[in-house]
C-alpha cells in the first residue's frame, strides 16, 4: 500500500497510524510540518518511531513500547503526533505535538 493511500485508509477508519517513515506522514524533522498528516482536517493521530540505528524489530518493539506507556497519559491523539526519538547513546526523549490543519 502506498504512503498515500495507507493515511486515506488510518483516516477512513479511524487508525491512529503508527511509523518509522516519519517524513512522509509528518513532513521533514526540524522543517515545516507537512506531509500527509498535515493534509488531514481530523485524524487520530500519528505515532513516529526514530533512532539513529537501524531500525530492527526488537528496536521497533522498545521504542513502541515507550510510545504505548506516554500515549496512556494523554487524554487522545486527535489532530496530534507522538514521536520518540533514540540516540546514538541509546536514550529516549518523546515528543508530543499538534499537527496543524491545512490553511
């Protein structure tokens, strides 16, 4: 399924997407947010799994895993982004942010 098409189908249904495709679903890191996200006037949500190293399943799993335990302390992830972010060191930050509706 294409980038395109699989935000349509999160969309249709109601899916909070989640990725390690960041970029395309919410525009270059420290650029404009854009990407397909940003086209959205009401999704539910979008979840960016990052780390500097590849991104193995094991790696995916532990950084969901943190993703899982912040989003529980949000009261939803509409029209939002949850990113967490590895560094080379192996430390996790998260990120929480408004994905802004088309002008």
């Amino acid at each position: 399924m294409k980038d395109h098409e699989l935000i349509r189908y999160a969309v249709d249904h109601d899916y909070t997407l989640v990725t390690h495709n960041a970029a395309d679903f919410r525009g270059p890191l420290g650029g404009p947010l854009g990407g397909h996200h940003a086209h959205q006037p009401l999704h539910a949500g979008l979840v960016c799994l990052n780390s500097v190293a590849p991104m193995t399943p094991l790696r995916q799993q532990r950084l969901f895993a943190v993703a899982m335990d912040e989003a529980e302390k949000l009261p939803d992830l509409v029209n939002k982004a949850l990113e967490v972010f590895e560094d080379d060191a192996g430390n996790v930050t998260v990120c929480v942010y408004d994905i802004p509706r088309p002008l």
